[in-house]
C-alpha cells in the first residue's frame, strides 16, 4: 500500500509540475499567434501572363503556360508557348531550378469565394493575398510526397518568402482543413485551418500533418532554447504554425 501511495504522489507531483510549465497567453497575444502568416496557396498558373523558368543549366525561358502535369498537386512537368517564336516547350521538374508564374483568375475567384464563406477568415487572414496580382514563387524539390512515396524531384510554391532562410514551408494543394459550421447557409464559423504543408530545414524536408506538429516540434524549434521556453511545446497550437516559424526565425537572427 505504501508503495501504490508513493508511486501515486510521484504521479501527482509529475502532472502539477507540467501544468506549471504551461505558459499561459493574454487574448492579444493568441489573436496575434492566430494570424495567418503564410501567402496563399495556387495550383494553376495564368494561361495568359508570362511565366518565367529559370533551368539548371543557367537559361532563362519565358511563355504563356499551356499545361501542367501534377502528381499529389505538386508540378512535375510544365509546358510553355514562346512569347516571341510562340513554340511551345515541356520542361519536366529535374530541369528547372525555380519558375515565376502568376496564378489563374478562376483559381483566384474561387479563393476569393472560398474566404468570404468563413466568418474566421476576417480576422485571421487578409484578403489581399488572395487576389494577388504578384507573380508566385515555385522552386524545385526533392520530396517523399506525403512521406510515403520515393523521393523525387517537383516545382513546389514557397508560401514563407519573407521569413524562410530557416525553415521553408510549401503549399500542399491537396491539404484538407479543420471543419466548423454554418446555419441555413451562412458563412461558415470556425474551421477552416489547413491541416498539412510540405517543410523544409536545413537539408530535411518532410510533409507536417496537423496531427504530428507535436513529434516534429523540436526538429523545428528545438534547436533554439530562448523560443521553447517562451514558446513550449504543451502551450502551443497547430493553428499558430506560421507566427511560431516567423518568431523562430526572427529571434535567430535577432
């Protein structure tokens, strides 16, 4: 019995010692960890704006896209027309080395449409970026698509190019969000979290799923002891991903 009663203090002791660990966040400062930090996500770059390729071998090429080739949404094939001799041309992802292109108008509505039908949209996103009119950044990596599948080489868009000489994250075009509700039609409320990006640090870059922010969170920040101990891993979400890459970086380079 004495030893049950030991063993159930060491228990309790454990469990009041790491609720004491969690920081705790004024309303302020979790509106502003919820803001959504990264560039909105495109697939479909404009049939009608140029795009410009940048290949491996140092030659620049610049046409309108005429036609992609994708797998899990990432581009491993694309095909331009000439702006002057108007040939068109199939570049396959192990070619290229980065690629400019602005997204298409009828993905842009339909980001547009998508943002006004979730209430939580106002206030932790800017509608700004999606209807850019700036070109999208894709560069090309060498990936395991969902971790899963062999490694190979595709022209993914960088969402973070303000904030990504540390840790580059990616858009996953087939990414699903966190579901919330409406009544009899209205816009939607809650919700609406992106619940997967492809990341990259240093040489390593895997596909983070929602679901195992937490096993990846020292790979991310663990390196950086001020930004755990005033970010630690029990007080943070999955939803503060993009303030909590910003702030790492930030203080890194601080």
């Amino acid at each position: 019995m004495k030893l049950k009663a030991l063993l159930l203090a060491f228990c309790l002791a454990g469990t009041f010692s790491f609720a004491q660990d969690k920081v705790k966040y004024s309303k302020d400062e979790i509106k502003k960890m919820e803001t959504y930090l990264f560039n909105e996500g495109f697939s479909t770059p404009s049939p009608k704006k140029t795009s410009t390729i940048l290949l491996k071998d140092g030659t620049t090429h610049k046409g309108f896209c005429s036609d992609i080739d994708t797998k899990k949404g990432q581009i491993y094939a694309i095909s331009i027309k000439d702006t002057i001799t108007k040939k068109s041309t199939t570049f396959n992802a192990d070619q290229i080395n980065e690629m400019y292109v602005f997204p298409s108008n009828a993905e842009k509505i339909a980001k547009v449409a998508k943002y006004m039908g979730n209430i939580r949209n106002f206030g932790t996103k800017k509608l700004n970026k999606n209807t850019t009119s700036d070109r999208i950044h894709f560069i090309n990596q060498t990936v395991s698509l969902k971790n899963k599948k062999e490694d190979k080489e595709f022209l993914m868009q960088l969402i973070n190019p303000e904030f990504s000489d540390l840790i580059s994250v990616y858009y996953d075009p087939f990414a699903k969000e966190t579901t919330g509700f409406s009544v009899m039609g209205s816009p939607q409320l809650g919700g609406g979290v992106i619940k997967s990006y492809y990341v990259k640090k240093g040489d390593k870059i895997i596909w983070l799923h929602k679901d195992d922010f937490e096993d990846n969170y020292d790979f991310l920040f663990g390196d950086n002891a001020e930004f755990v101990k005033k970010y630690p891993k029990n007080s943070v979400k999955w939803d503060y991903l993009s303030f909590l890459i910003s702030e790492y970086t930030i203080m890194n380079n601080g």
